[in-house]
C-alpha cells in the first residue's frame, strides 16, 4: 500500500513519540523503585524530560498527519466555510479553531488559507495554500464556486482590503460572517477598511464585555441582511452559563448565520 511520504514522516514521528513516553514511564515508575525508596529527583528528571520530548514529537507528528486543503475539498462535497484572519494572528489562531470547527464544520468543511512558506500547518484545520504569484485569482475562484459562507476575523491587517473588496462582491450578505476581536482599535481599523473598499458600514463598537467572560479572543459576530445592513450579536449577552460552543451556536443561530439547520 502506498503511504505518501508527508504521511510517512507523521507515522515514523508518531512510533518514535510513544517509544519516548515509554521509556520516560520506565524510568519513573521502573528505575525510580530499584535506586531509591524515597522520591528521587535526579531520578525523575531524565524520565520527565523523556515524556515531555515525546508529547513535543506527537505533536509534531499531527502535524505532518493533519489533511490539506485540497484533500479535504477533494473528499467533501459540501459547499465550503473559508475562514479569512490576518497572518499576525496566527500564534493565537488554533484554540480559536479548536471551538470554531464544533460549529461551523456542521455548515460544510471550514477551511483557512494557510500562511506562504510555511513548512507544516499548525494543529487545526486544514489549510490550504496558493502560490504567491497567483493567490489572488484562485482565492476568488474558490469564493465564487461551491461556497456556503465566508468567516472573516476582524483585524487591522492592511491586507484585509483586497478580501473585503472581493467578498463585498462575490458573495451574497447572508454568507459573510465577521467576529469581533476583543481589541476595539482592531476592529475600528477594519471598519473603515470595510467601509472604504466594501462599501460596508459596520456598526459602532458596542461590544464591550463587561462581565469579562467573552467567547475566547471575541467579544461578538455580524451578519447582514439581504440589503447588506450590518446584524451584531455581542456574546457578553449571552447566558452566563453557556459553555463556548453554546455560545458561539447561540450566536450565530440568533444572527442567522448559516449552520447546519438551515
């Protein structure tokens, strides 16, 4: 059976992190016992640092292991969320992710646009890539084709312009969703960038959150209606008891953002 060589590296990653967990397990449960009677901590050092190098090789091996893009459009034939943020956010991307996929992968596989030159796709989603000469041209045929709904972080990355344009012009209002960042002079940027080249008027910030449990790095979402007048939902309205998928099901239901009830 043919086994991809991307694949090959994760598998070989994945052996080697759990023959390193075995082996830090030995040495604290195994040696610790026969050099000592007493908790040893020289002894447990090297096992703890034998566990830890295997937890960083397993996630490396997701890694290599994580779909592309392409794949997971190759195989799924739903219509597709595209997920659009500024590079600048990636460090803080994946617990995003880990709470959007519960969600909106319900609407259709939800893909982001991976960063050029990067050698593995951080844990998540899975991206896919464009070649910088021409990513313009095949971003916009993938939005124009086969599209359920395009998600757009709010930041003020100046190259949010050339999406908001094209989105502004591709997609129908009721598939673009913009989630609010926390940063009020983060979204005052991209609201005059939307303005500007989108011909979008977004509302006045209004999304303080006051009782301080926003829903992750957000503090809200906006749709819009069939004449491109903005809706915001601000999630510090939410229940107090709702964990982080409710609330972000709870919000984009009362928005009415596509999902896979409708």
């Amino acid at each position: 059976m043919f086994i991809p060589p991307r694949d090959r590296q994760g598998l070989w990653r994945l052996a080697l992190a759990g023959l390193l967990v075995l082996c830090g397990l030995g040495v604290i449960f195994g040696v610790q016992p026969l050099l000592s009677n007493s908790f040893n901590f020289w002894i447990w050092l090297p096992g703890v640092a034998l566990i830890a190098w295997g937890v960083a090789v397993f996630n490396q091996a997701k890694r290599y292991l994580t779909r592309t893009g392409d794949e997971v459009l190759d195989s799924d034939a739903r219509p597709h969320v595209w997920y659009l943020r500024s590079f600048s956010d990636e460090h803080e991307f994946e617990a995003e992710e880990r709470a959007l996929v519960n969600i909106l992968e319900e609407a259709g596989p939800l893909i982001p646009i991976g960063r050029p030159g990067e050698p593995l796709p951080p844990l998540g989603f899975a991206r896919i890539y464009y070649p910088d000469d021409n990513w313009q041209t095949e971003i916009l045929e993938h939005l124009s084709n086969n599209t359920r709904a395009v998600v757009m972080r709010a930041g003020n990355s100046p190259g949010f312009g050339w999406e908001i344009k094209t989105c502004r012009e591709v997609l129908t209002p009721d598939q673009l969703i913009i989630l609010v960042p926390k940063v009020r002079e983060d979204y005052e940027s991209f609201k005059l960038l939307a303005l500007e080249l989108g011909g979008m008027e977004l509302p006045p910030w209004d999304f303080e959150d006051k009782n301080n449990h926003a829903f992750l790095k957000f503090v809200g979402l906006i749709t819009f209606r069939e004449d491109w007048s903005p809706r915001a939902v601000r999630f510090s309205r939410m229940p107090l008891d709702h964990d982080d998928d409710a609330r972000l099901r709870y919000a984009l239901q009362a928005s009415g953002a596509p999902s896979a009830s409708n």
